[in-house]
C-alpha cells in the first residue's frame, strides 16, 4: 500500500470513528474506540471549535484507556482550551511523572505556563521539549511557536517559525504560517517567497495557491495574482472564492469586462452575494455603462438594505447624471449605514457644493475631516468650495487648520497660494520657505494652482537660491 492509499484509509477510519462516536452522544450509548482513535476524535472535534464533546471524547477514552498517557495529554489540552489551566496542569505532571522523557509532554506543559502568564517556567518546559530525542527538533520548534500564537505574541511565533526552517527548509507548516503572517504584516514579497518554498514540496495545495494570489494582489502583482487563483481553481473547482478574486484582480488592473465575467460565473453559484452585485456594479460604473450599473447596485439593495457601498454607488450614479437631490439621499442612506466613512462624507460636500448648497457642503466637509484629517484631498476640497463661493479669508483659516492637522507639503503650497492671493505676503514666503524645505520637488503643484508666481521676482528668487543652496 502507497502513501496516498494509506492516508485514505486512516481518513476513512477516523471518519467512521467520528461518525459512531457522535452517534454514541445523540443514542446515550458508549462505544470503544482504541487509543489511537480517541486521539483522533478528540483532535478533530477542537479543530472543529466542539470544546465539549471533545471533553466528553477524552473523558471516555481515559476511562477506556486508563493507562493512556497520550489520552491523559490530549484531556490536558481540552482542559487547557476550556481555560481551567490548573486543571489541565495536574494531568500534564501525572504523565511527565510517568514519561519524563516525552517532548509532547513538556510542550503541552509550556503551553500551559504560558496562558498562566509563567513566562519563565514555560521557557524552561519548552527548552527540556527541545532536549528530549523522540522528536524532529523542527516540529519541536514549530510547536512553541504555536503556543505563543496561542497567546496572542505572534512576534515570538514568527522567530520559532523561523528556527524551524532553519533546521528543516522543508517544514511546510513553518512556511505557510510565516508566509500567512508575513502577509498580515504587510510584507508582501517575504510572503511570496515563503508561499512559493512551499508550493516548491507541495504544488498541489490550493489553499497555498489561493493565499499567494492575496499577497500577490496586495503587492500589485495583478497578473501573478490571477495566475495563482487559477491554479487555486483548477485544483478545486469548488472554491468558487478563487472566481471572485480573480474578479477583484481583473477589475484592479482596469480590465472591466473580463471582471464582469468572473463576477457574473461567482454569482451563478452564490446569487445572493449583494458584495458581488456591488463589484459589478462598480465595473460598469467604470465602464460609464451607468443603467447596468445601478441596476446591479439596486439589486444588491434588494438583497440586503444595509450594504452602504451600494447605496453609495447609487448616489454616484445620480451625482454623474446630475440628479443632486437623488445623489444626496442615496448618499445619506449609505453614511447612515457607516457614518464613519469619509469618503461618503467628502463626496456628499462635492455633490452639495454641485447643486449650490455650499453650507451643507461644509457641514460634511467638517464630519469628513474629524473622520480623516490626513486625507489632504479632504481639506482642498473644502478650499475649492468656499473659494467657488468667494470665501477667501475662511478658506485661509481652513488651511490654517489644515496644515498643524495634515503634514501634506501640498497644503502648505496651497496656503501659500490663497495667502498671495489674498496680499499677506509676509505669512505666505514664510510658509512657502517651510514648504520648500520639506518638498521641493511638489513646488510644481504650487506654479500649478497660481500661475501668478512664475511672474513674481521675489519668489523666482526665492526657488533660485533654494535651488543653489540645495542641489538635487
């Protein structure tokens, strides 16, 4: 028998064992199980988040079994999931008393100081697990590092992780949880090269496939991210996740219609998924194609009343086609659904400003620049509609504001642009010095916005000698 046929048959066990233990719980009758099959069964309900039948499990396997360390370990490790970590720690000392040399023993004991806070004694469990032969010193490593995820310190798992591949390059639970991590930490191209070491032993995982395309997406690489999801697919042609990102990545790379196509194949097998019907809708938004637009929009709506993107989405559509008041209640709809959005908030001040109502585009300005006051575009937004309006000196105090909020070099040019315009030349060659030394290179933006300055003497000066005094 191959390995392939081996594992079937211990899958079909474990499955028949599981499927007469859980029928054991529903009839009141107790059935016998080996040592082994406990395990498994107690292994498989955890995994599964069953807390209390996997107790139920290891409870009968031990008085089956009272002689079974390795029953007594995984009742521990039940124990330990249900918080009683006392508990759980008399039943790791009776087995180490028994088998001092059993490296699971210590590594379920250090897992046990460490959710009681003992860093120390853990450490100290942990290096004896280390010590003891019965077992590969890279799954050891890799064991610790899956406490300390237990625990929430995932900076101490990510170094063990990195121990364990150092002795085995090979260990494809190291490799896929610091590819995982390392994607979660934003560093995107170690978890490339992480999730491709794995793919290079095991290609035909499609999970690892399906995670590389995420990373992928992230760091911009659309194509890449395309070609993993595929491969995703191909392996599993029920992971219908995989039409959905390939979607998502189509539509990154601004080819629209082959989105809309994968967007269209997911809904076929998940008709009520109102993000997909926003996706959709957004791709025809882009494609200015606004009746299929909305009416994917409308349709997520129907769905689920709740999903401010597609209310919002509506609200763009009648912004475009000039329908303000539509726009404003579609809008409101979507920011009563997230208030906490403020690109909801800014493109309700622009729609307000549009239709000539430029106090209520300053009320939502002011919410949208509590929200988000880094967002620069925000705050020259707001100086674009009081200056539609004629507000010069508000617009000066807003970019007053802005500037001690906001560390955008662009805000200090433009400050610098109203206050010229306005003949405070003293504050603006002021602020323009500060400008200049924190980004010269935007000064473009300032000439932009007042041309004005490319006539001006004192400041051609100013940027020529900023310019000696501070060569590229």
């Amino acid at each position: 028998m191959n390995q392939e046929e081996s594992k079937y048959f211990d899958d079909e066990n474990i499955n028949e064992a599981l499927n007469r233990f859980k029928a054991s719980l529903v009839s009141g009758r107790k059935n016998y199980f080996d040592i082994s099959e406990f395990e498994k069964i107690v292994d498989f309900l955890l995994d599964e988040g069953d807390i209390n039948s996997s107790e139920i499990a290891a409870k009968q396997g031990i008085q089956i079994h009272p002689g079974a360390i390795q029953l007594k370990l995984k009742y521990a490790q039940v124990l330990l999931s249900k918080g009683k970590h006392k508990s759980a720690m008399k039943y790791i000392e009776l087995a180490e008393r028994i088998e001092p040399d059993n490296s699971d023993i210590h590594l379920i004991k250090g897992s046990a100081w460490l959710a009681m806070g003992e860093k120390r004694k853990a450490q100290k469990s942990f290096a004896r697990a280390l010590q003891t032969g019965d077992r590969d010193k890279d799954e050891v490593l890799y064991n610790i590092g899956a406490s300390y995820l237990q625990i929430g310190e995932t900076e101490n798992a990510v170094k063990y992780f990195e121990k364990a591949l150092q002795i085995n390059p090979e260990n494809e639970m190291a490799l896929y949880d610091l590819g995982f991590f390392s994607d979660q930490e934003g560093d995107y191209q170690k978890s490339i090269e992480y999730y491709n070491r794995y793919l290079d032993y095991d290609p035909y995982n499609f999970s690892v496939w399906f995670n590389l395309g995420i990373s992928y997406n992230k760091s911009g690489e659309y194509e890449k991210a395309i070609e993993a999801y595929e491969f995703a697919l191909v392996l599993n042609e029920d992971f219908i996740q995989s039409l959905f990102n390939i979607g998502n990545a189509y539509a990154n790379i601004g080819k629209y219609d082959e989105a809309i196509q994968k967007y269209t194949e997911y809904l076929e097998f998940d008709p009520d998924n109102d993000d997909a019907m926003c996706y959709l809708g957004e791709c025809y938004l882009s494609l200015e194609d606004y009746i299929h637009s909305e009416y994917y929009y409308q349709e997520a709506i129907k769905i689920n009343k709740d999903n401010d993107t597609a209310w919002f989405g509506v609200g763009l559509i009648m912004w475009v086609e000039k329908k303000w008041n539509e726009s404003i209640i579609f809008i409101k709809k979507a920011i009563k659904a997230d208030n906490s959005n403020s690109e909801y908030w800014l493109t309700m001040a622009k729609v307000y400003s549009d239709s000539g109502s430029p106090e209520e585009a300053e009320d939502a300005l002011q919410q949208a620049s509590s929200l988000e006051p880094e967002n620069s575009e925000i705050w020259l937004t707001w100086v674009d509609v009081l200056m539609r309006y004629g507000k010069v000196h508000k617009s000066i105090n807003v970019m007053r504001t802005a500037i001690q909020e906001n560390e955008d070099v662009l805000l200090k040019y433009r400050i610098v642009a109203l206050l010229l315009e306005n003949k405070q030349e003293k504050e603006a060659f002021k602020i323009l010095e500060v400008a200049m030394e924190q980004g010269f290179l935007q000064i473009k933006y300032f000439f932009d916005i007042y041309p004005k300055a490319l006539k001006n003497r004192r400041i051609n000066k100013l940027v020529d000698k900023f310019r000696t005094n501070n060569p590229l």
